[in-house]
C-alpha cells in the first residue's frame, strides 16, 4: 500500500536529490570479475570521493560507501 506514486520526472522536480552525494535512497550494484578482492577497491574508494564529490578532500572524511555480498543484503544488511 503505497501512500503516493511519484514519476522519476515528476520527483526530480522537487529538488536536487537525484544529484546529492546525501541521498542514500537508492543502492548500486557491481559485478567484479573473477578474483577481484573487495579490498581493492575500497582502497580506492576516498580517492573517488575527493575527485567527483562536489566538496572534493573535505568529504572524504564524512562520505562513506559501503559494499556487501549480494546474498547477505536482504537478511544481513544494517545499511540505512
């Protein structure tokens, strides 16, 4: 039971938040080649954030990403 239903066109008119780095509304998925340790890239993952954040080296320490196995998201998950 859904207390509205709003278009993505319709949405975006309300504001920024499609764009905003703070809008945790939505998940990404990535499928990693065979053999491609998690560590890795996460170890890459402040660097992406002072390049494309629009607050560049001063977000690093408030932004975080999070990974997680796809087969523990649904019962495991304690992401907001």
């Amino acid at each position: 039971h859904y207390d509205f239903l709003v278009s993505f066109i319709t949405y975006e008119a309300f504001g920024t938040d499609l764009q905003s780095w703070g809008s945790n509304n939505y998940s990404t998925y990535l499928l990693l080649p065979a053999g491609m340790e998690i560590a890795k890239i996460a170890a890459q993952i402040p660097d992406f954030i002072a390049r494309h954040h629009p607050d560049g080296e001063a977000a690093v320490g408030r932004t975080t990403l999070n990974f997680m196995n796809l087969r523990d998201i649904h019962l495991h998950s304690q992401l907001d």
